[in-house]
C-alpha cells in the first residue's frame, strides 16, 4: 500500500512527532524514506541583506540536524533532501518526482476555536499535494506525568 513515504520536516516539536509517526508507517510497509527539509527563502529574503548569509547557514544547520533526526527514527536506509523555496510548493514537487504514497508533516495543534487551523505550512500541503498527506498534531506539553502515572504514584503514597 505505502511504497515510497516523503517526510516532510522542520525540526519542530511537531514535525519530531510526524518524523516518529511516519518512520513507524514507512516500517510497517518496508516503504523507502525519504526526508525532506524545505529552507523557506521568504524568510531570508525578508531580512536585511547583511544577516541573508548568517540566517541561510542557521537554517541549513536546523535542516541537518532535522533530516538526522529522520534518519535516527527510521529502522531502514533515507534518502534526506535539502530544498529551497517556498515549504508547500516545494513539498509537493518533491512528492510528484519521487512518486511518492504519502506525505507525513506536523501540524502546530492549535485548540480550543482555532483548533481547524493546521498551520500555513500543513494546509497548503494539504491542498496542494498529489497524493495523500498524513498530518500529526503535536501533543500539548504535560506539566507532569500523565494521568495514569500520577495515580499510580498517588496509590503507593
């Protein structure tokens, strides 16, 4: 069913989780992996052109350590790309080249009324994208241990 799952990430909390959820899909399958990091030039281009070449470098740095975090979760060999562009366009282009069965992104997870709202990133994909994208939301950071825990150690007490 799943051949060939495109990650795409950014390094974020998020994107952590989707990496993770993603490589287990893609080792369920035996898919081939690849893991896309996508340097948004808007972002640089928006900066003054003295910090272009210091913030490009910060990104690329961000980007290397993402596609390691892919490579450490997956059980299997990854193809690990680098692009440059705008995230959403990007992401599909690489998912048509690679004929790709899936696309896995983070989501921000927004709650309460804003809880539709994927973030800019996710939705376009979502649009955009040729082929079926799986998105995961981040979880909201516990203060503690979860529930069950926090009983567990309430009853030996």
């Amino acid at each position: 069913m799943f051949e060939t799952v495109v990650i795409a990430t950014d390094g974020s909390a998020s994107g952590e989780r989707a990496v993770e959820t993603a490589a287990d899909l893609a080792d369920r399958f035996d898919a081939e992996v690849h893991a896309l990091y996508v340097v948004d030039e808007s972002k640089v281009d928006a900066l003054p052109e003295d910090l272009h070449e210091e913030v490009s470098e910060a990104l690329t740095e961000q980007g290397a350590a993402a596609l390691e975090a892919v490579e450490d979760a997956a059980s299997g060999p990854v193809t690990a790309v680098v692009r440059e562009g705008r995230p959403a366009r990007e992401i599909q282009a690489y998912a048509r080249e690679v004929d790709a069965d899936v696309v896995a992104t983070g989501t921000r997870g927004r709650g309460g009324e804003h809880s539709f709202l994927l973030g800019s990133v996710a939705e376009a994909v979502v649009r955009t994208c040729p082929v079926p994208v799986l998105t995961v939301r981040q979880l909201e950071r516990q203060e503690g241990p979860p529930d069950a825990a926090r009983a567990a150690d309430a009853a030996q007490a």
